[in-house]
C-alpha cells in the first residue's frame, strides 16, 4: 500500500478493530483497570481516544437551515440558453452536469418536526467543469426584508425566545412592525403552501436577481425557478399535525425511500429574463428580493431538469458538512446589486469556515470536480497532498498561468455614499395581489392563520394596530376582516 496516495475509506476496513492510528485493538469492551475492579488506568489510550473523538462528533449546527436532507443527482440541459450565457452548465441541449441538492427548513434546530410551518432552503451545488457553482434559494420566491444588515435581527425574532426557549408571535410580529416590505413574504408563509408536503413536491426559487452573460459580454437579469414533475402539494394545518405526530422526519424519510425504490425525484428548471435597461420601467425596484417579477410580463423560460436518483452514503459527511454559498458562481453567471445578495456572498462563506473550518471547500461533498491549481496553502486540516516548491505566482520556474479571460458586467455604477432605503419600496401592492388571487375558502384560511397569531399571548396593542394598517394597505377587504377579529384591549 502506497501510503502517500491512500485515504481512509471504509473499503479499506480491517474485519478486526484498530484505532484511528491503525493499531491493533485486542479489547474494545473492557477498559484497562488496576484489577478487575478498577480504578482506571489514564496509560490506557484506546479508551480515551474512543472517549474524546465521542467528545467532539458534533460540530456547530447551522443557525439557519440546520434540519436538512441531501441527495445526489444531476443535471441537464433541455433548452438552448447560449444567447444568454456562456457558462458550460448551459452550453449544449444534452449536457449533464453531477449536482448534490440539500433541501432544509430554515427556523428550526437540526433535530425539529419536518411539518412546522417555516420557510424551506432549496440549495443546489453544480459540479460544473468552470468548478462549482451554488445556486442557493428557497421555496418561497420571496423573502422578509430586502438589506442584509437587518438578517441577524430577523433570525432572532423568529427563533425562540432566549429566556423561553419558545417561539413567539408578539417577537414577530414586534421586529416586523419595523419592516413593512415583510407582508408579501407573510402571504406565503401564512397561505396553504407554509408547509410542503414533502420535499420532492416542493417548489424552488433563487429568490435573488442574478446576471447572466454571454459570450460577446451582454448580461441580462436573471431569476430562476425550480417546479416538480409530480406537482406542487402542501399540508394544511390539520394534516400537518396528523403527519407530524405519525414521522416528525416524514419528508426525509420520504426522499430516501422514494430514491431507494426507484423513484426518483425531478424538477424542471425556468428562467425569467429582464434586459437591465429597462429596470427602471416597473413600479417595483427589480432587484427587490421582497417581490416577484410578474410572469404575464416576464415569462418562464424552459432551461433544463434535475434528476436525484442517489441518496448520500452517510447523513454526517454529505448532508452535515455539505456547505452552500451564493458567492460560487461560474463564468457566464454573476451577481446583482440585491443588497440582501450581496451580504450573502459574504456570510454564507464566513460561516462555513466557522463550523467546518478553513479548508472545507476540500471535504469531498464540497470538493470541484474539475482539475483546480492554486496557491492556498496549509491552515487546520488541509488534508491535499503537495509536492511542488515554488508556492507563489507568478515565477518563472513554475510555469503555471492565469486562466483565460471571461466577461465580467461592464456597467458603470456610480454614486454617494449612503445608508439609505431603495427608492420604490411599493410594501403593498404585490402583497394585496397575491391575496385576492386566493379562492375564498382559501382567503379563509389565511385570514384565520393571520388572526390566531396577531391575537397570540403578549401581541401588543401597538403591533395589532400597525399590521392592521400594513394588512389594510394591502387590501381593504382583508385589512376590514382581521379588524373584526383581532382583538385589541390595553396591555
């Protein structure tokens, strides 16, 4: 055995017990004692290796989207974009691309029910031949707040109380009192599709704007969106409670064993696509992640589908450590001006490197695929075999060059500096429109939904008042109906 190129793997497994330094291990039931009776030895070192790697199997859990499931697939292209991009994921009708694809739930602990009403994480990493890319969303096409200095405010108000240990309404609705552009968000989480019925019957969004660019350095704006084959389907309330209280892990279970018996899961993937001359057209500031991009002026665009039709081999190793970023992105696909993007370029990478430490983009489950040369070197657990001698660039000894150049966006952005809102914030609107799309018995529904938990313990009077008018901004019949019953009486 060659013990420069070999890596542990349990298909290198002994049928007899060693320790992790590959010695023999004679007696893994007793520990070492003065006697039959003890006390313990501290010279005996199987046992306090096997205690202290027990110590620390688990690492910080994720403080957004730490319940999660993961499975393998790929994708591929069955609509022709490259009049819109030059990225070779979308370079050729035909073309599969390996993907792993993390579905999650945002609020809640690694460990919490599948059926709790919360948004969902839609997270799919691209093993392109350009390296990967991670295109990192959620099933709701929207999100609560549009800047990203507001984030670390808004997961606190959402989870549960730090003296409580519960979650509650009158933190919600308090912190969002501040945030009018949270109601059309509201109209999503509080509307029949809060909680999916599982994950393969879920939708997907990037949520954001991004940028595609071609080849002779043209960019449009760019949304994407994720629909399954098998159809959208969600639980109501009662459901939930019923599926909950059966399997608080039902969505999980149901992706492993829908892949395990053949079954495997699909989506399509569709474009909208926005000429940036144009954004400043639209009563809504495109690049909003609190609205949508109306579908009647910015039609979905065929791109292609994504298989998964292989579970992980372990839950720890690919599911656990499997870690997603907005930054990665390849050549032909870009970020926009999203205040709330451009925070999470940052953020999602910075706590990557917090839970799984500098070098985790070489953990296998988040390794590129494609041959990759560079000059990071060293730092804690950097596993990458090494020979070479001359570790910087350039040099005239290591022959190594820059890759080849790919077009960037070439718009000129100026402007003061500033601390400031967006010009067309238009909270409203779109949030009125969703509602009257609903049938009535829907309307029902989230008229109740709203009203339980604007009438939950400690809503102040003063929040009921303000979400009352925020509701009634967005349409007068909803507004007049949760008027009637919501009570309002002095704290």
């Amino acid at each position: 055995m060659d013990p420069i190129k070999y890596r542990p793997r349990d298909t290198f497994d002994t049928q007899s017990f060693t320790n992790n330094a590959g010695q023999p291990v004679f007696n893994n039931t007793n520990s070492m004692s003065v006697g039959k009776r003890g006390p313990l030895l501290l010279e005996d070192y199987h046992l306090l290796e096997k205690l202290a790697n027990f110590d620390r199997e688990r690492i910080p859990e994720r403080v957004v989207h730490a319940r999660g499931a993961t499975a393998k697939g790929f994708f591929e292209v069955t609509h022709d974009i490259s009049h819109l991009t030059c990225a070779d994921v979308f370079n050729g009708v035909g073309k599969k691309t390996p993907v792993a694809m993390r579905f999650s739930t945002v609020i809640h602990s690694r460990h919490s029910p599948e059926t709790l009403r919360d948004p969902r994480g839609f997270a799919v990493k691209f093993y392109t031949r350009e390296g990967n890319w991670d295109l990192v969303g959620n099933n709701f096409p929207v999100f609560f707040i549009r800047d990203g200095i507001k984030f670390p405010d808004m997961v606190h108000s959402l989870k549960p109380n730090p003296r409580t240990e519960n979650q509650e309404w009158w933190r919600v609705w308090d912190f969002f009192s501040h945030h009018p552009e949270s109601c059309h968000m509201f109209t999503f989480l509080l509307d029949d599709v809060g909680i999916p019925k599982d994950y393969r019957h879920m939708i997907g969004s990037g949520v954001h704007t991004f940028r595609l660019i071609n080849g002779q350095g043209k960019d449009h704006y760019v949304k994407f969106h994720w629909k399954p084959t098998c159809g959208e389907e969600n639980l109501l309330d009662e459901e939930a409670e019923i599926v909950g209280g059966k399997d608080f892990s039902h969505a999980t279970h149901d992706l492993i064993n829908s892949i395990d018996s053949g079954m495997f899961p699909e989506w399509k993937l569709f474009i909208q696509v926005m000429d940036p001359a144009t954004q400043d057209d639209y009563e809504f500031d495109p690049l909003d992640v609190t609205k949508i991009w109306p579908e009647d002026r910015f039609p979905l665009m065929p791109v292609g589908r994504m298989v998964l039709n292989r579970n992980v081999d372990n839950q720890f190793l690919e599911n656990e450590q499997i870690a997603f970023s907005p930054a990665l992105v390849v050549p032909g696909i870009y970020y926009s001006e999203d205040k709330l993007l451009q925070t999470r370029i940052f953020s999602y990478t910075d706590t990557q490197r917090y839970r799984l430490g500098g070098n985790y983009l070489m953990l296998p489950i988040n390794a590129p695929k494609n041959a990759h040369h560079n000059n990071h070197y060293d730092g804690a657990l950097n596993f990458m075999h090494r020979e070479e001698e001359v570790n910087y660039f350039p040099s005239r000894l290591n022959k190594v060059v820059e890759a080849p150049e790919y077009p960037l966006p070439q718009a000129n952005i100026s402007g003061p500096r500033a601390k400031a809102t967006i010009e067309k914030e238009n909270n409203f609107q779109q949030a009125g429109e969703r509602f009257r799309s609903f049938d009535p018995d829907r309307k029902e529904r989230f008229i109740a939904r709203v009203s339980d938990a604007l009438n939950a313990p400690r809503v102040s009077p003063e929040a009921k008042s303000i979400w009352l008018g925020y509701w009634s901004e967005c349409d007068i019949e909803l507004g007049r109906r949760l008027a009637s019953t919501v009570k309002i009486n002095k704290m």
